[in-house]
C-alpha cells in the first residue's frame, strides 16, 4: 500500500468498474483478450480472478486508488518455478499519466520478492515507451537474454524484455 494505492484481489463485483475503468480501452482489452465492448466479458474476467485467488504462485490483483475506492486496473505476475516471474499491468486509458503503473508494479514487485522471487521478467512492444518507462521507474533494465521458459508465455514475438534481479 501507499497513500495513492493498494493492491487487492479480485471480487466479482469488480466486473462493471473493470469494464468501465479498464476494459472499454479497446488497447487495454486486445492485451487482455476479451471483447472490448462487452460488460459480460469483463464481468466474466474479474469471477474468473476470484475464482483462482488464494491459490499458491498466484499474483494477481486489482489496483486500487485509495482515496475513492476506485478501481483504475490490474496488476499480475505468471510464477515461474522455482524463483521466476513474468509480470503485466494495464492502467486504464482515463487513468494514465499520472504514474499509477509505475508505483502499482512497485507494489507487486515488492510483494514477489518478499515471497522468495528472485528474478522478474517483462516485455513491452519496442513502441510503447510508456510501459518501458514504467519497468524502468521500477529499476528494471533490458534484458540481455531471456529464458525460453518465460518467452513462451507471450503469444507476441519482437517484444523488448526487461528484468530485475535481487539477491
């Protein structure tokens, strides 16, 4: 937590705010594979994070401004045994600007590492400088070279990765 924002998980109630604040960005909704004009759909996604919450390497989580509750996007880590993670995060669109991606995946970095994760990978598109300021704020550099095990979770080829390692 900091004075701007917390992390927390998924509620199925989550599901009209995640459409409205997130999900209706057409890019937002292309990175997370729904229909971007579809309340059902973000409603299906945020019961469907309920539903996985609890369960062991499982980081995902809603991310929270503290002064009105509202919901302005997610942040998630895919664990990969036995100290790897491959991060995400969205913002929505009405929301960036304003560094909440940067202190969002400060947040869950610290929460990986705190939980024995000693190397944190993520990839942008080489034209989103946004997000590659975002892994940089955090104190991810690029990676010179990234695991085959972790590359394959990306569907997308041609990705800039950055990593960070502790320890």
């Amino acid at each position: 937590m900091t004075d701007r924002l917390f992390l927390r998980l998924f509620r199925a109630e989550d599901g009209p705010a995640f459409y409205e604040n997130v999900m209706r960005d057409i890019e937002a909704a292309e990175i997370f594979g729904i229909d971007a004009g579809s309340p059902a759909a973000a409603q299906a996604y945020t019961e469907a994070r309920e539903t996985y919450s609890g369960r062991p390497g499982f980081y995902d989580y809603a991310v929270v401004r503290t002064a009105d509750n509202v919901l302005l996007g997610e942040v998630n880590a895919a664990y990969i045994p036995p100290d790897t993670a491959d991060i995400g995060y969205v913002i929505g669109r009405k929301h960036r600007g304003n560094g909440y991606a940067s202190e969002a995946l400060d947040l869950l970095l610290r929460r990986l590492f705190e939980e024995g994760i000693t190397t944190v990978y993520g990839a942008c598109r080489p034209d989103n400088h946004a997000s590659e300021t975002v892994m940089r704020a955090c104190g991810m550099t690029e990676a010179v070279s990234v695991p085959d095990n972790v590359k394959k979770r990306e569907t997308e080829t041609g990705l800039k990765w950055f990593v960070k390692q502790i320890g």
